[in-house]
C-alpha cells in the first residue's frame, strides 16, 4: 500500500485566479464526463478539467479506442444514462463506423456540446491539474495551469472526484493507493501472480489505414523496429489493417507514468516497424494500403489503483457477488496484458470468460483516507485482476454518472461520500435508476414516482412469436430457445422445420432462466415430445401440457440428420437462441409459436420498475400486425398533480447502431392528460431518437396519462421500457 505525497509543483509565486464550485472534476475523458453532466443535473456548480484539448480520453479522436462494456459477451448489457445518450447522439450525427480507429472528432464535438449546454459546468480545457492542496485528510483546492492562455487557478470546492487515470490530485492528496500486481495470495486470485511486483498493462498507440485505390510503396525509417517474419509477432492478427492494433502495446515492465514520454517514442518505433512488416514482409493484403493517421498520445490501460472501503477482486466477479452499495455494473472479461506487450513473445491478450455481468460497489468509488474524494473510470478501488474488467470505458462513465449522483447527496446532506453510503445508499441507486443507469437486481422503489401506482392498459401488446424465416440453421448439434412464457401453461409449442427426407426428432423442454446474462444453461428436465418432421418446410407441432412456476422455459432440439430449423435475423427480447456457439451472444430467432400464445411484452411492464431484460423482458411492444398511433394509458384512482414525465424508449441496448437513427425508437410521440373527463394535449415530440427522454411541465391535475406513438424510425411495433410521472 502506499500513499501519495503532497508536492510543490507550481512556483510559490504563481498569480492564481480562485475558483470556486460544488465540484471539481478531474479528468474530460468519458468517467469525468459522465459525473460532471450528472452532477450539473442535479443542480451542483462543477468545474470539469482535463489536462487535453479535447474530451474522451481513450475514446477521443486523439487516441481511438471503442467505447467498450458490458455488451461485448452479454446481451441487452449495453451501459445506458449518459453514455448511452452520448453514443446515440453520435450515431445520429456521424457518418463514420463506430470501430477502433474510425473514432473521429465528430465524437469529440458531441462530447464538448454535451458538457457546454450545461449551465452548471465550467469546462477547462488544456488545464493540467497538477497539485491537491489537502489538509487532515480533506481536499481544500486544487492547483491548475492552462497552457494556451498561461492562467493559472485555484480551484476550491466541497468534493473532489479524480476521473483523470493516473490520479496526479488523489496522488498529491496523499490518498491510499496501489501500483502493480498483487501476488496471488493476497486476496486468493487464481489469475494473479505467484509474487507481487510493481508490473502493469502496457500502453498503446493505434493507426488508421485507408485503400487509395492503387498501389502505394511504403519505406520503413531507420529509427523503427523490423519485423521480419510473422513469428516475430505470435499471436498478433494483421486482420483489421483499417482500423489499428492494439498489441502494439509497451510500458508495463517500465514506469508506465514516468516513462510516458519513452514509452511513446518506442510505441512510434513499433509502429512503423509493423506497417513496415505489414507492407513489405509477405503478402498481407495491404498493397494499396497507406497510413492515414497516427497516433501521438499512448491509451493507457493502467497506472494508480486508489483504495477505498472496498478493493474488488476477481472472486467478486466470477462469483458475481452482489453489494447493498451496488451503484454500477461490469461485464468485460477479465482481460489482461502481459506487461511485456509487443516485446514478448506469449499471448498479448489472455482472456477469461465471466459467467455474467457483476456488480460494482459504491465502497470502490470513494477513498479510504481523503474523506472528500471520490474516483471514476481505471483508478478505482479494485485488484490489478479485476481492473482486466473494470478498466473499460463505458464501465468507467457509469461510475462516473453514479459519483456525480452522490456528490448531489453529498451537497444535500452536507455529508462526505463514505457518510451517503452508510446513510442514503438507497436514495442514491434510486436516483441512479431514475437517470436510467442499470443496477442488477435492483428495481425502481422511487416514493415519488406516481406510476408506480398506477393502471396501465395499452391499445395492443405482441404475440411472442416468430414466423418470417430468413435463413436455416443444420440440426448438427442441439438447438434451442429459451422464451418467457406469460400463461404458466404450454398445450404445445410448433417449431417450423425443414427435412430432405421424412424423420423423427425429439424435443425436450425444460425451466429456462430467466436471467439473460447468467451462463447456467437450463437443467432441470419438464418433459420431452417427439415428433415426425414430413419432407420440405412445415410447421410441426410438439405436444407439451406443461405447467411451470417460472416465468421462462426452454426447448431444446435433440440432433437430426438432414433436418434444419427455421430462423429469423429478427431479435425477439428477452428470447435467446442456443447452440452452436456461445449461447450468449447469438442472435437471431429460431421460428416458433405456442398454445396458448404467450404475452409478455404487455403495458404493466413500463412499471415493474425494471427497464431492460432481467428475469423477463420488461417492456411494452404493441402488435405489429396493427398501424400506429400505438398508446398506452395510466390511470390513477383519482386526480394527481403532474409536474415532470420520464419516457425510456428502444434504442436496442443489445446492439449499437453503427450509422443513423435506431429503428426500434420511437420517432413521433405524443402525451395527453385527462381531468374532469376531458382529454387535453399536453405536447408532440417528432424527432425523437434518445431512449431517456425528461417532460418537465407546467404542473397539471390529472386522473389520466397516455402516450401516444405515432411513428419509429422504421420498426412496425411502438416499445417503451418505461415511463414514470412525478
């Protein structure tokens, strides 16, 4: 453990302008972006610095990383809140793919507009803050230098919340932190190792490449690395020559800190040195390739490791442990670099699967010893193991939105971070929910949400159904769909087929889980049905008469020689395909329907109090087979007064769009109230295409609320997660 020390850094004599805010937050990369803009929401005055010109730190257009999280194994796992309507608000606007190294400034400018349209924020760009002044364990201010205009500040405030990576103001408070590797048996981590030592993850630079259309030659500069052949670089695909690699990685076994300045020159070196090999050492595809952009700025993966009351560790996400301090979630796997990088020889990357998306707790988020700071995004609480997982962007903006959440709690109680956690952990997840951030197991219990006791009825829901085939999928191996079932009772289910020649086949149903991110696949046999399948297609019917307790069921297909089941490229949510492959990223929907028909896309769903799939789909779908307008309708037993709507839409949390708006969103909408028996508009909403979408109005009495969809941006159904009314 160590703990940083306070240093003099800027000259005794420095001219400082004072500043003074509800919050300082350092560090402009997606963490510290996330917990200014939720904080300013919450009314606090906050000041944002970040030491570069732009916003996004390792997803900005000066380095280029994807915006990764939860969704890359999990399904319906997309980090929603702010950096979900950060990234739909790109997409909407760009034109570029959302891959590795395609980032471009269109990006950065969402990011700034994002922060500037917030009254509450004062944005300092170029601004290094270099030096925490700390007294008895408290931040008093921080010492800041804006290079272009040659300013500098002393910034004050009540809370401090360091998002910046490597932690220069927590390190110069003096906050508890590690660096480095814990052996393996500190805290019992099978992927730690055998001793501890001072080695990190490595840093990287990415490249673009782009196809000029003609043969382009390319002469390596005497200042490179060569790599002659491919075993100079096992393991290492060429693959994605477009977009970067990011094996081409350095600094673990040095001072990833320090040496960041080397660390650079000889990542430039390696570069060159592998569009040297990539051009010129055998035929990989590249010859009209050339280099469009370079990078100049290392992405790190990690440096300091701030302590707090809690240190999440490998077991705590592979055992998925759950937390009464839950305030955001992981589901990355645990990927972890050898500090070695492109200079060793073994895997660049080694892996390891995750059963499910884990919880993160708010104990992570704050540090032990300096009692008015807080962190967000690769410097939190947890082990060099863990960080393989939680040092992902979209993990680190979800933190970020729940700490901006907490300093609002902060301010309102007058009482430091570790004092809301003991205090008002559960007023803070509920505000985390009501911003539309996800909690596993966590549901909305907001007192002040008047739709929580309302009546919900809706002009139609959809039949769980698939009967448009878009391809087939050969019976090789065991087949199966794991589907909510609505009636507690299944007569049959009719599966639609397709044989070269006349055959049985045996089909076994069985209790499905009803969580779509657990990797226990169904066990506990119901029955099984066998069926003669008739030459081509047809549908054929599989008797069941079962009845069940649980909320899902699955049927498995056992394997049959020349026989394929029918599938759709359509996603139904909440229904999950098996087999080949693994189960939890296949998409698509094997054909099927049931007797009786299952519902469980109805309107009592936008107040379960849980908006995404999690045990059931938790959302309403209207019939497709009926035209829009689309509504549902509240009812309360008598007249309430309204002040604010919350509507959450479909923006498909289960696969980003890469260009434009989503087709499942609602586009046109409108609301209207009832009272004293009359119907009365309240607004039209016509280019909508954000899943949160906040109404505050003049407040109304009001027996009645509906929402009237009025069109998608192409979908045939109207869906909504949610909608809650104060």
């Amino acid at each position: 453990m160590s703990i940083g020390i306070p240093l003099r850094l800027m000259s005794e004599g420095d001219e400082f302008e004072e500043k003074r805010y509800d919050l300082t937050v350092i560090g402009g990369g997606l963490s510290g972006v996330c917990a200014a803009i939720s904080a300013a929401r919450h009314g606090l005055k906050v000041s944002l610095v970040n030491d570069r010109p732009v916003l996004g730190g390792n997803s900005s257009s000066e380095i280029r990383v994807s915006v990764g999280g939860a969704d890359h194994d999990f399904r319906w796992a997309r980090e929603s809140g702010i950096v979900e309507e950060l990234r739909i608000e790109d997409r909407y606007r760009n034109h570029e793919s959302a891959s590795n190294a395609k980032i471009n400034s269109r990006w950065d400018m969402v990011l700034w507009e994002y922060v500037k349209r917030e009254d509450g924020i004062d944005l300092y760009l170029n601004t290094t803050a270099r030096e925490a002044v700390a007294k008895d364990g408290r931040i008093e201010s921080v010492l800041a230098y804006q290079l272009g205009n040659e300013r500098a500040y002393r910034i004050a405030s009540d809370l401090y919340i360091d998002a910046s990576g490597d932690g220069q103001v927590a390190f110069s408070a003096g906050a508890e932190y590690r660096m480095g590797r814990e052996s393996r048996d500190e805290f019992g981590e099978s992927l730690a190792p055998e001793r501890s030592d001072k080695k990190t993850m490595g840093s990287s630079l990415m490249f673009r490449a782009v196809d000029t259309g003609r043969p382009v030659r390319f002469e390596r500069p005497d200042w490179a690395r060569e790599y002659r052949t491919d075993q100079d670089l096992p393991f290492r695909s060429h693959r994605r020559l477009d977009a970067g690699h990011w094996w081409i990685e350095l600094g673990g076994t040095s001072d990833v800190i320090h040496d960041n300045e080397e660390i650079r020159d000889e990542l430039l070196a390696c570069l060159f040195g592998v569009w040297d090999h990539v051009k010129n050492k055998g035929d990989h595809g590249a010859e009209r390739l050339a280099l469009d952009w370079i990078g100049s700025v290392p992405g790190k993966r990690e440096s300091r490791r701030f302590m707090g009351d809690h240190i999440l560790t490998q077991d705590d996400i592979e055992l998925r442990r759950g937390f009464p301090d839950v305030v955001a979630y992981g589901g990355w796997p645990i990927d972890l670099h050898p500090p070695d990088g492109i200079g060793g020889k073994q895997i660049p990357a080694d892996i390891h699967a995750i059963p499910g998306i884990y919880q993160i707790p708010f104990r992570c988020l704050f540090s032990r010893n300096v009692e008015n700071l807080m962190m967000a995004g690769r410097n939190i609480s947890v082990t060099h193991v863990a960080l393989g997982s939680t040092r992902l962007i979209a993990t680190g903006a979800v933190e970020g939105q729940a700490v901006g959440a907490a300093a609002y709690l902060c301010r309102k109680y007058g009482k430091t971070p570790k004092e809301v956690c003991q205090d008002h952990i559960e007023e803070l997840q509920q505000l985390i929910l009501r911003d539309d951030c996800y909690l596993p197991n966590t549901r909305n219990r907001d007192p002040g949400d008047l739709a929580r006791q309302a009546k919900v009825t809706s002009s139609s829901d959809m039949v769980l159904e698939e009967t448009t085939p878009d391809s087939y999928v050969a019976l090789d191996s065991e087949l199966g769909l794991n589907f909510p079932v609505s009636t507690g009772y299944l007569e049959s289910i009719d599966l639609h087929l397709r044989c070269s020649s006349p055959s049985g086949v045996e089909a076994s149903l069985t209790l499905g889980t009803a969580n779509n991110w657990d990797d226990k696949e169904p066990t506990e046999e119901l029955l099984t049905s066998r069926a003669f399948v008739p030459r081509g297609d047809s549908w054929v019917t599989f008797d069941t008469d079962a009845r069940f307790e649980t909320d899902y069921c699955s049927i498995r297909l056992d394997p049959g020689p020349d026989i394929e089941w029918a599938m759709s490229a359509r996603n139904l949510i909440g229904v999950q395909r098996t087999g080949p492959g693994d189960f939890k990223k296949l998409r698509g929907t094997y054909l099927f329907k049931t007797v009786p028909e299952s519902r469980p896309y109805g309107g009592e769903n936008v107040i379960n109090g849980v908006a995404r799939p999690e045990g059931w789909p938790n959302i309403w779908i209207s019939d497709p087979r009926q035209q829009f307008p689309q509504s549902l309708q509240l009812s309360f037993q008598e007249d309430r007064r309204i002040r604010q709507i919350r509507l959450t839409f479909d923006t498909d949390i289960d696969r980003l769009v890469d260009i434009g708006p989503v087709p499942q969103c609602v586009r046109t909408y409108s609301l209207s109230y009832r009272t004293g028996g009359e119907w009365l508009d309240l607004l039209r909403v016509d280019e909508n295409h954000h899943r949160l979408v906040v109404h505050d109005l003049d407040p109304v009495s009001a027996d009645s609320v509906r929402v009237n969809v009025l069109e998608t941006w192409g979908s045939p159904r109207a869906s909504i997660y949610e909608v809650r009314i104060y």
